[in-house]
C-alpha cells in the first residue's frame, strides 16, 4: 500500500518544523544557560599560618593553593581538598574550613585555572558550570597529594561551593580514595538548566507552545543546546546526573540556603534526589546563596565537623616532627 503523496509530503514538513524549532530553541537556550548569575563572593584574605603550594595539571597549567595545618600540635587527622567558588580563590578554605581545621584536619586548597593565582588556559573562559578542565585541576590535586609521603596516608575527603561543590561532587564519583564529601550551594547541569528553562520559557519560545511539548522533547532540545556551547566554548560539560551513579561507599551531605534565589529549594531537592535523598540536605533558614554559614556559623561548623568526623583518624596519632611536615612547592 502506497503513502498517498500528501500525506508524505505533511510528514516531511512536520520533520522540517521539528528540526527548525529545534535549531532556534537550542540556540535560545544557550544564551541562558551560558549567562552567569551575579554571586556574592565571600571576601578571602592570606592566611599567614598557612604554607603556599604549586602543582601541575595534568595538562600542564601550573596551579597555585596553600596547605592549611590543623589548629592542633597533633598531625593531622585527614586531609580535605577545598575547591572555592567561581571568583573566588584558595584563600576561601579558612572561612569555610574553620571547624575542620579547629577538629585536626588538613586543608588542600587551590586556585582553579583562569582564577585566582593559578595559570590561564588561552581561549577559555570559566562560567558557572563545572568542565573537565575543572576535573583536570582536581586530578593535579589528587596526584599531588599521592605524590606527597605525608598527605598520601591521610584519609581523604572533599570540600566545595557552588561551582566547586559541583566538582567536590563529581570528584568523589571518580576517585573512590575520597571517602567523604560535602557540597554547599551546589547544582546539577542538567537538573538546574531544566529548571530555569521551565521559568524562562516565554524568554524562548511562546510558553503555550513550550506546555505542549513532552519532557523528553524538552530534555533533547536542552542538551543540543549544551553541545552547542560546548562545540563554542570548546570545553566539555559535567553532568552530576551522569557521575552520580559512579558513587560508591562514600558520605555526602549538601547544605543550601532556603533564601537562594539561584540554587532553589527544589533545585537543592533534586541534587539531593540523586545522590541518598532529603536526609543529606540540610536546608539553612534565611540563607541566600553561599551564605549558610554567614547566617549559622555555629550549625555550620558543627554540621561540617560532625560529616568529616567517621573517617579522621584517632586523636592520639603521633604528632609530626618539623623535619616530617609534608613537602610543597612554594609558588
């Protein structure tokens, strides 16, 4: 039975629309998903207790933190990689880290690339969402720290906000070494686009229009969107929606701000969805974006001691002499 030629000639049209929608709404999108919020940076000022370091990417990027001891005389009780905020610089460990410092830890902070002190990489510019370029700087990091006879013994757990807490996040699905993880104000790719997709519809295409389609249809426009942005911006997106299924045996706990306008409740909710559920995040009254502990510092720091505590090793551990302190580059 042949296809009546009109009825070819409507499909060919209905496939030619879908293509063209699909074009210009994918190009709409990009623009938003590329346009940065204004953050508030936590100001983060040298900290004079702490040892200045340099390491490498595996791409070769040289890569400036600082190695922050535990308030103790003990050695330390484990080692916490703190990756800051866009905008923000390594120097950010010391508001964030005060009860891990206060409870025996040591603290690995750095500058991701195109930030702070560390090297910029030519022809990209870092936004909000976590790239593998990103990854890359966590991977010196991490081959730093093995490379270290010291910090290689310690247990391992990862800290970050924002967009670190993104890549703390993605990190601990990599490398099974991290035994515990937390994420302040942090956000899934997909998840969050989705969501401001949903608030800003009419900003793309006419809302009666974007009520009809179905969510895959939706889902498939918005990562032709990404690749788009990837193929412009020549980076390659992180999805926690992807990494977080790798998740072995490691503790996460998320901690977001009920006031922030840009990582919502129900954003916060769906990160959290994927990594055990509700009972991992804990939700701050009053709090805007990277501001939980600005408004609680006494929960906060409470919060953070008590996650990081199952995996710090005895108290009693034998106090390091100065000639055993851990080996860093100066930079």
């Amino acid at each position: 039975m042949t296809v009546p030629l009109y009825l070819g000639s409507l499909v060919c049209i209905v496939v030619l629309a879908e293509l063209a929608y699909r074009q210009f709404a994918a190009k709409r999108i990009r623009h938003v998903f590329e346009n940065v919020p204004p953050f508030g940076v936590v100001p983060a000022e040298f900290s004079p207790r702490a040892r200045q370091l340099s390491f490498q990417s595996p791409d070769g990027l040289k890569l400036s933190g600082s190695l922050h001891s535990p308030f103790s005389e003990e050695a330390p009780r484990g080692l916490v990689i703190f990756c800051p905020e866009l905008g923000g610089n390594h120097w950010m460990a010391t508001h964030y880290c005060h009860s891990l410092l206060k409870q025996g830890f040591a603290v690995l902070s750095f500058d991701f690339r195109n930030q702070g002190q560390s090297d910029s990489m030519d022809g990209y510019v870092p936004i909000h969402w976590v790239t593998e370029y990103e990854m890359q700087d966590i991977a010196g990091a991490l081959e730093f720290i093995e490379a270290d006879e010291v910090l290689s013994t310690l247990p391992l757990a990862a800290f970050g906000v924002s967009r670190g807490g993104a890549a703390a996040l993605a990190a601990a699905c990599r490398y099974p070494r991290i035994r515990a993880v937390l994420a302040d104000s942090a956000f899934g790719t997909m998840g969050m686009t989705h969501h401001y997709v949903e608030r800003f519809a009419r900003l793309i295409i006419p809302e009666w229009i974007y009520r009809m389609l179905p969510d895959w249809h939706v889902k498939t426009t918005l990562k032709k969107a990404m690749r788009y942005s990837e193929t412009a911006r020549g980076c390659c997106y992180v999805h926690l929606e992807r990494e977080a299924i790798h998740l072995d045996d490691t503790s996460v706990k998320l901690i977001s701000g009920m006031r922030d306008s840009y990582v919502t409740p129900t954003v916060a909710r769906s990160l959290a969805d994927l990594f055990g559920g509700e009972e991992i995040l804990w939700m701050v009254q009053r709090a805007k974006h990277n501001m939980a502990r600005s408004v609680a510092e006494d929960e906060y720091d409470r919060c953070v001691a008590e996650h990081f505590e199952p995996i710090a090793l005895p108290s009693s551990v034998q106090t390091l002499n100065p000639d055993e302190q851990p080996t860093v580059t100066t930079g």
